[in-house]
C-alpha cells in the first residue's frame, strides 16, 4: 500500500468508524467462512465427526484480539482511547460541577481577553495590506537629526518629505526600485451633487498605483502626460466615495466634480480598502504635478515618497543608494541628514504598534494568571481523587496512561474554556472596537473570524497543557510508601505544588497592578494639568474656507468682523473671537523668525515658533492671561505699526531673565514688535511642555483656508449651537462647517488614549487581583483541611486560637511573599516598557509600590481568613472522622 493510499484509509476509517467496524466485521467473517469450509474438507476425508465452524475459529484465534490488533494497527485504537478518556472526563466533570464552571470561567476570562487584544493586533499589526508583495511596498523619509533640539518639529524629525524637483531627479537616478511615486494629503471643498462639503483628498504622481501594484476598480489611472502642468485635469474617486456618493453607478466615469474651484473629470475608481494611511480612504485622487506652484520650488517639501523595492535588493542598499543620490558625499552641508526606509505597515502603525502589543502582553499575562489559577484549583481537588488513581494503579493502569487521562480532562476544561472564551471575545471585541480611541487606526475592519477563532483553539489547547501538566504528573507520581498507591505525591508535596503556583500568580499579578498604578496615578496628575486657558463654555466652530472666494485680504477681514458681531449679539454668548488652529483641534502651524540684532550663523537651527492669527477678542475669550503688556485691538490694522503677541514660553526661550516686550522680530517676511506677552497655552495634548507661540491679529495678516470661531457662553445658556449653524451659514455661504465642539470635550478626547490605556490594564489587573485572591483562598482551604486533624489535636492539647490562624494564614503567605518579592523585581523592570506612556510620574513610583504590596497584604489576610476561621472551629471527634471539609 503507498503512502497516499495508507493515509487516505486512515482518514475513511476515521470518518466512518461504523462503516469500518462493519467492514472488519465481514473481513473477518468471510477468513472464518474460508477456513471453516477448509475444515470441513478435511472431515470429509477423515471420519467426519470434527465440527468445522469449531475448529476454524481455533485456528483463527481470538476475534475481539484480532480485531482490536487490526484497530491499532489502522491508527484507530488511539482515537478509541481518546474518546474514553474525553468520555470519561465529561463524567468527572458533571459530578464536579460546581469546581468545572469556576475553573471553566477562570479559563474564558483569561482566553477572552487575549483573544479580543490579538483580533485588534492581527487586523492593525500582523495581517498584510491588500496588495501585492505588500512587504516590497517601503516608506522614504529624510531625516533631519538637528530638527531634535526644536521643540516646535522635534516630533517630525525623522519624517521629512521631499519637493517635486528633488523627486524627480531622484527617480531618473534611482536604481534600487521598480517604482517610484509621490503623495500627500489635502482637505477642500468638493462641489457638484448637493452642498458643497470639505473632504479629504489625494494629490499623487501617476505611478503611485504602479508602486502599490494595483489597478483601478473600473476606467483607468492618470497617465504621465496629464501629471504635469497644464495636464488635463482628471480625477480618481475612491471606492467608499463611488458608493456613497454616486451610489455606485459606472456612469460617473467621465463626469465632473468641482474641487477646490477647479472641474475634474473622473476618469477611474479606485479599487476596495485601498488606503495609504489606516485612518479611511481619501474621496479623490488628483495629478501632483498639476500644482504649478510647486512644480520648481525645492523649498516646497511637501509631498510623501513611497517606492516598490526591486527583487533581490534589499532595504539597506536601497537606503545607501538614495542618501547618495539625495544627499551627496558626505563632505556636503547635508551631511547630517539621513534617509529612513520602511515597510508601509509598519510605518502605518509605528504610532500604535508599541501600545496595542502592551495591550496584547497585559493580556497574555492575564491568561498566564488564569493558567496558574486553574493549577492550583486543580491540585487543590487532588485529595478526593487519590482512592480513584490508587485503584486505577492496582488494576494496571501505568503512570502514562494515568498522565494522558488527567491531561485529557484539562484539555476538555480547555476547550469548553476557549468556546466560553470565544464568545466573550466576540462580546469584548465589538466593545473595544466601539470604545478604542480613533488614534488606533484600522479598527473599523476588526472582528473576530476564523483566522482569530483558530488562534483561541491553539491557545485553549496550549492552556490546557499549561495548567494540566503540573497537576498530572503531582497525581501520577510513583510512591513507594504503600500498597497500590498509585496518586501518591505526598499532601505535603502537592502543598508545595500549590504555594509555587500561587508564587507564579501573585508574581504576574503584581506586574499587572503596579502597571496599573502607574497608569491611574499618571492619568490623575494628566488631568489636573493646567492647559493655560478656561475651558469650561467654551465653543469653538470649524470652518473651511475657500481661497479662491476667501484669498482677498479685505473679504477676508470683513468675514471675521462679521462672524464676531453676530456671534456677540446671541442670547447667552458672553464673547466671542476668531482664530486659526485652536488649541486641542488637531492642527498645527509654525514658521520660522529672526530676532533683531542676532544675526544666524550658517549652521545654526532658525528660531521656529507655532503662530496663530486671531482677532483681538481672542484672549479674552478663551480666558488667556496677559502677563505684561497689552492684546492686539482693532485699530491694530493693515495701516497700523505691525505687532504680534507672544507666549511665555518663546520669552524665556528667546529672551531669558528679561521682557521680550518692545522687541522686535522678522516674522512672515516682516519686522514686527511684540507689544504683549501672554500664559503658555498647551496646543495638542495636556502631557506635552507647553510650545513657543507668536499670535499676530487678522487686520495685518490673512491666513487662507481656515478659520474657527470661539464662543464664551452663559452656563445655561441653550440653542447656542443651532444659532451658530444659522449665523455662519447667513455670512459665510459656501463655506463648509467642519464641526462644533465644546472645548472641554476637545480636550477630553486628546485623553482617548491614556484612557483607553488605564482602563483595560487597570480591568486586567482587578481581575488578576480576584484571581490571585480565589487562589491564596484555595491554598489556605486545602492546607486547612489536610492538616485538620493535627489542627484539631492542637486545639485539645491546649494551642490558642491565634496561633492556629497564624499557622493557616502563613500556609497562603509564603506563596504569597515569594510572589510578591518575585513580582516586585518583575514590576520594576517591565515598568519601563510604561515610561513613555506615564507623566509625572516615575516608573519606580514608590508610592505605586507601596500601595500594590498594600493590597497583596489586605488581599492575603481576607484570603486566609476565612479559612482559618473554620480551622480553629473543629473539634477532634470531627477530625478523626474526617468530618473538617
């Protein structure tokens, strides 16, 4: 018989075991029919009297051997055994129902929590992007190391972009890569079916669908010819676009669509769940090279690179070779500027890679917790099986069968474990999903499918030999001390068994709950952070503004002297101003200025600040301390002396130990004087130093594009929002309304994050805590009831209360001890994986430390407490009968 034919029977015996057993059946049937009718022959040459049917089945042997050899032969007799075990287990079980369903819960808790942190780490780390040879696809940035010492653009240091001259004399020369193409992202009215709405788009070169290796849905993509100046302006719409927008009509192709007051053709859909970036998919894509403005200009770096990497050559070459040819040899003034490639997932997720796999290891401990749980439960029931092992052993059963049958009942606990765990991780997926802050991008695509429900089946199998395997071979160990005493680790061994387990779970324990000490107390000082202006009734209105309606000086202007009359006069507005990029919306702006009378030196950082352009009613409405000095007013206009305000933070920057007011500064290509110094204000996130900034009013200065009004309320005041809709609609038609918000809320959402955080480990920990607390219970019970005799003699030789509750209690302290000293040196080392995520605070916080040992200690004496109540309450007479449990 070949191979395939050995393992094809083998699977149809498998299959059909009944089929097979009447198969065998007749087998042997038709061999005793043959060597009956044999025997028969042979009695008629003799005297006849021999019975054939007799003699044959004498000559064939024992049929139920015959059968069982041919079983184990065909594979099947193992899968017989396996199913008495499981068969066998289920009884045990039901008879222990009680001790199933917490050991079954402890297990779902533990394989539900991993399970739900792994779909989100498959979809947003692990899975590969929709295209092919995603791992070809790489990211180049140019690094600018010097960029560090500015705090304005340290974050952005390693993410520099590049112009469209230094573009394309790279992709001439470039030779590591198949395609090379450019990208960035842009947010403008779009016009043509309905109101006009701001959306997100994409200005990309024609070969940036070369490079990902895709190709559009339907029509087709740019072609070179119309990616340049004064090209044809086609446009490319987006999968989600073309459904929502056009309801998925084909016809769309060769239509028009007005962006940002210039009609596009539509020439191509894009095809489904392309996205350069994980947070959705961008409305259009429009040509690059169409942008005259940047065309030539090397000082526009703009744009994102990405490039399909050759076969066969790798990233570092591919690295060595671009910084040559972008930066020269390294006797150039670029020498401190680098090159930085990577693959797009992994520069998709560099923001959240590190937080979702602390996740994913709070999980994984949680369900070690779980495993060390489920041991010491486990061994705590051994004494009410030893009379079962011990006769099992005398009836021959050998040490290995006893072992595959206790690990087959901790499979079985396993499995119903991950099917329970499954289901809450279904349950705590969809939860996570709808509660994860929008920072973790991709999460609308996670779910829990096979790929996850098989990874629950392999950590449910694995966790049933994690957690059986410890009790199995205490049970099944070999004692010499008796007669047919099979179980026979000794109580006092078992004892020990439990107490490192329960070592190992407190030890686990306290690395979860000094983890989410740091994190509360983190965010506790996080939220008590000043951010430098009243938040409470605070409004602020986002507006999109187009330039080519918005880009004169005088409209401009006018629209910002009407927003702020109209607003004043609502019922219930206290204030009311207008400025760009809010603080906590999400934006940024910053320029470079010079300072009078410090001329740079060629190698020095230019002085960069975040500017803000406002009107004058800006720092009284948001609650803005002026410190010295005097705000900007009206009469601060376009033929008034130029001034500009500045933060605190620029004046100690720039001017240490003295006033910055009077000076003067070249900032927006004019000499400016800082009339007024204002409090630091923080702009992003509340854990962030508070940035340099330099406000100038908007009568001496337009910013096109953007525009948000900030409105000071009455604390009952109602129907503000409506009224705001209505007044900016009435002075500034066309102009799409990006949203409303409450200050507070802006702030509390650049929050999502650290809470998010602190709530998952801190419900991580909890649990471990409840779990390390039932085992200590576990532990105390089990040394209770096996030292209930000596307890009870004690007690009648005359031993205290007291001391026989020490006695208990310390049964569970030691474990508990060994853990915590364990789990303290385990805590402070993996805190530090914490440190970019705690503020304020240090990662050997001692205060964390003393409040986690706090609670071990509280958690141990509730542990053992009733435990050792019930021991100092047996009398002798039950003792010695064996009443105590």
């Amino acid at each position: 018989m070949s191979l395939i034919d050995a393992v094809r029977y083998r699977i149809r015996t498998l299959v059909s075991p009944r089929s097979y057993g009447r198969e065998l059946d007749d087998e042997i049937a038709h061999h005793l029919a043959l060597e009956a009718q044999h025997q028969r022959r042979a009695a008629e040459r003799l005297d006849g009297s021999v019975d054939p049917a007799r003699e044959a089945a004498k000559v064939f042997g024992n049929v139920t051997y015959a059968k069982e050899e041919r079983r184990r032969v065909s594979g099947i007799a193992f899968f017989d055994a396996l199913g008495q075990d499981i068969r066998f287990a289920t009884r045990v079980l039901r008879r222990r129902r009680v001790f199933t369903v917490v050991i079954v819960a402890t297990l779902a808790l533990g394989i539900g929590a991993a399970t739900s942190i792994f779909s989100i780490a498959d979809i947003v780390l692990f899975r590969s992007l929709p295209m092919p040879d995603a791992n070809r696809v790489i990211t180049v940035w140019q690094t600018r190391p010097k960029m560090k010492a500015n705090p304005v653009r340290a974050g952005q240091w390693d993410r520099g972009s590049f112009s469209m001259p230094a573009f394309r004399d790279w992709r001439t020369a470039q030779t590591s890569f198949d395609a090379v193409a450019i990208w960035t992202t842009a947010t403008t009215v779009v016009a043509g079916r309905g109101a006009p709405e701001e959306l997100r788009i994409i200005r990309a070169s024609a070969s940036l669908l070369t490079v990902l290796g895709v190709q559009p849905e339907h029509g087709r993509g740019f072609t070179e010819g119309e990616d340049r100046v004064g090209g044809a302006p086609v446009a490319l719409v987006s999968h989600d676009a073309w459904v929502t927008r056009y309801a998925g009509d084909r016809r769309v192709l060769g239509t028009l669509v007005n962006i940002d007051s210039v009609r596009y053709t539509i020439v191509g859909i894009l095809p489904p769940d392309l996205a350069l970036q994980r947070n959705g998919q961008a409305a259009y894509w429009v040509p690059a090279g169409q942008d005259a403005e940047r065309a030539n200009d090397a000082g526009a770096q703009d744009y994102w690179t990405i490039a399909r990497l050759k076969r066969g050559v790798s990233i570092a070459t591919a690295a060595t070779e671009t910084e040559r040819l972008l930066h020269g040899p390294p006797s150039t003034d670029t020498r401190d500027n680098g090159i930085r490639l990577t693959p797009l997932q992994e520069d998709q997720t560099r923001t959240v890679r590190r937080p979702i796999l602390i996740l994913l290891g709070a999980a994984g401990l949680l369900l070690l917790i779980a495993c060390a749980n489920a041991g010491t439960l486990l061994l705590g029931e051994a004494s009410g099986r030893e009379a079962e092992l011990r006769a099992r052993g005398a009836l021959g059963a050998t040490r290995g069968r006893v072992i595959r049958q206790l690990l087959t009942e901790s499979l079985v606990i396993a499995l119903l474990a991950g099917a329970l765990g499954s289901a809450l991780a279904y349950a705590g997926t969809k939860f996570l999903v709808q509660f994860a802050p929008a920072t973790i991008t991709g999460l609308s695509a996670v779910h829990v499918d096979l790929r996850v429900l098989v990874a629950a089946l392999v950590v449910s199998c694995a966790t049933g030999m994690l957690f059986g395997i410890i009790p199995a071979l205490s049970l099944s160990h070999g004692n010499d001390g008796g007669t047919m005493r099979l179980g026979g680790q000794t109580p006092r061994g078992r004892g020990r068994s439990q107490r490192a387990l329960i070592a190992c779970e407190v030890a686990l324990s306290m690395v979860l709950l000094v983890a989410a000490g740091l994190l509360i107390r983190s965010f506790e000082k996080l939220t008590a952070v000043d951010p430098g202006f009243r938040t409470e009734q605070l409004l602020v209105a986002q507006l999109r503004l187009p330039e080519q309606q918005y880009g004169d000086s005088v409209r401009m202007r006018a629209l910002v002297r009407d927003l702020v009359d109209r607003a004043v006069s609502l019922p219930g507005v206290v204030n009311a101003a207008v400025t760009t990029t809010p603080p906590f919306s999400g934006g940024s702006s910053s320029s470079s200025f010079e300072i009078e009378g410090r001329p740079l030196s060629l190698n020095a950082p230019s002085l960069e600040a975040q500017r803000r352009i406002t009107s004058p009613e800006y720092f009284s409405t948001a609650g803005v301390r002026i410190l010295s000095g005097r705000s900007y007013a009206r009469t601060d206009d376009a033929g008034a002396p130029l001034v500009v305000v500045v933060g605190r933070a620029l004046e100690r920057r720039d001017w240490p130990g003295e006033s910055a007011l009077g000076k003067r500064i070249k900032w927006m290509g004019k000499w400016r004087t800082i009339v007024g110094v204002v409090d630091d204000v923080r702009l992003g996130t509340l854990h962030d130093d508070a940035l340099p900034i330099v406000y100038a009013p908007y009568g001496q200065l337009v910013r096109r594009g953007d525009a948000s009004l900030v409105v000071r309320t009455m604390p009952e005041a109602a129907g503000i929002t409506a009224a705001i809709r209505s007044i900016i609609a009435e002075v500034a038609p066309g102009a799409p309304l990006r949203r409303i918000d409450e200050m507070s809320a802006l702030v509390d959402a650049t929050l999502a994050d650290e809470r998010f955080r602190t709530q998952l480990i801190t419900l991580f920990a909890v649990v471990a805590a409840v779990l390390a607390a039932a085992g200590v219970y576990g532990v105390a019970t089990t040394a209770a009831n096996r030292r209930a005799q000596e307890i009870a003699v004690r007690l009648a030789l005359g031993a205290t209360n007291g001391s026989i509750a020490r006695m208990v209690v310390g049964a569970g302290a030691v474990g508990v001890a060994i853990g915590g000293v364990v789990g303290g040196v385990l805590a402070l080392a993996a805190s530090r994986v914490l440190a970019p995520y705690v503020y304020a605070v240090g990662t050997a916080d001692p205060v964390t430390f003393g409040l986690v040992v706090a609670i071990l200690v509280v958690t141990t004496l509730g542990a053992t407490w009733l435990p050792a109540r019930r021991a100092t309450r047996v009398s002798l007479t039950q003792a010695l009968r064996g009443e105590h449990s």
